[in-house]
C-alpha cells in the first residue's frame, strides 16, 4: 500500500502543478480532475479517511463537474446572446471551434451600482467587454467619459502592458464579460487570426471613444 500511495502522491503533485502551465481552461480543468483523483487515491492508501481525503473528494467533484459543464456546452454549441453578439459582430469571428476557444478564457458577471472594476495605476487590470449598462471613466478623479454596450474597458493596458490610466465604476447595472488577459495573449499568438480579430476589435472600440471624447472637447469649447 504504501508504494501505491506514494505512486499516487507524486502522480497528484505532478498533474496539480501542470494545471498551473496551460491557459485553456479545458486542459487545466482535466490536470486538475486527474491530480483530485490520485489525491483521493493517496489518502485512501495511506489510510487517511478524516477531512483531507473529505476535502481531496469534494476537489475532484468539483472540476469534474466544471469539466463536464464546459465539455457540454462546447458540444451544444448553444451561446447565450451576449456571447453570440460579441464574437459575430464586435469580434467578427465566425468559426464556432475559435469562438468556443474564446469562451474557455471568459467570465460573465453583473457589476452594480457605483462598483469600482478598475483602479488608476492597478498593476495588470482586467480586460472587460461590456454587453449592457455604462461604466464612468475617471483620471486623477476628473471624469473623462462613460463606455457602454459594446465597448472594451482596459484594453489599453492589455495593449500596451502598463498599468491601468484611468479608474472604471459602474454607473448603470452592467452586464459584462472579463477576459483573461493572460490565456487571450497565448491564444492570440498560437492563432494569429484570433489575434487580428482581437485587435481589429480593440482599434474599432478606441475609435469610438476618441470620437466621443473629441466631441465632448467640442462641445464644452462651445
């Protein structure tokens, strides 16, 4: 028993710090089900059956069933409305394997009311698509603008690798999707097309902010 418990410690140590190395969200989600089950497995062989091998069971159960949440929809093929509006026309990718490439490395979420998403100066902010509500964009607590439906906040930083210039709070209940920012630079690389889509996508959005601030400029000039 002991071999095989100490087989399945190293296998468990092995597959857990591999899950570190990837950044599709699949793969991790498989290294970490395969580093829970050997966990099980080692306390079991080693005789442990109090909290930690409770606690190794319940890790196991829980990327399985994230595992299997992302292998079904990938499968269905189904996409919610925000998802299917961002890749088909903000995005313009209409291949479904790089669509579904791209929803492993998102999060949707609902921002309330006077939520800060980004702070001035914040070391790797995150990357926001904004599917409904406005967000307030502030430098040196002096607003500069709103972004709203269709818009990416943090893009800049995304592009440029510094921190973030500006502070983003939410000012209409918002509806988004954080990307992570990480796993969209690999992803961008090992797939140019998704890069091109993705920067085509971040010009279009900057565009439409420097029109808005342009105008803003005119108007209080007026």
């Amino acid at each position: 028993m002991s071999d095989l418990s100490t087989a399945s410690g190293w296998i468990a140590g092995i597959a857990l710090l591999a899950a570190m190395a990837p950044h599709q969200v699949r793969l991790m989600r498989l290294l970490l089900l395969v580093g829970g089950i050997f966990g099980v497995l080692y306390f079991a062989f080693s005789g442990n059956v109090g909290l930690e091998l409770v606690l190794a069971v319940l890790f196991t159960l829980l990327n399985a069933a994230r595992l299997y949440q992302l292998w079904n929809r990938a499968r269905s093929g189904s996409m919610t409305s925000e998802e299917r509006e961002l890749f088909d026309h903000v995005m313009q990718i209409e291949d479904p394997s790089k669509q579904n490439r791209l929803r492993d490395l998102m999060q949707w979420r609902d921002g309330k009311l006077g939520e800060v998403l980004i702070e001035q100066h914040q070391i790797d902010p995150p990357l926001i698509y904004i599917a409904a509500g406005r967000v307030s964009i502030k430098r040196d607590g002096q607003f500069v603008s709103e972004c709203g439906h269709g818009e990416f906040v943090g893009e800049i930083s995304h592009i440029s690798g510094n921190g973030a210039s500006a502070t983003v709070t939410v000012v209409h209940p918002l509806r988004y999707a954080k990307i992570d920012r990480d796993a969209l630079a690999q992803l961008s690389q090992s797939l140019p097309e998704i890069g091109r889509a993705v920067d085509n996508a971040f010009n279009r959005s900057l565009a439409v902010k420097v029109v808005r601030m342009n105008e803003a400029i005119e108007e209080a000039q007026n």
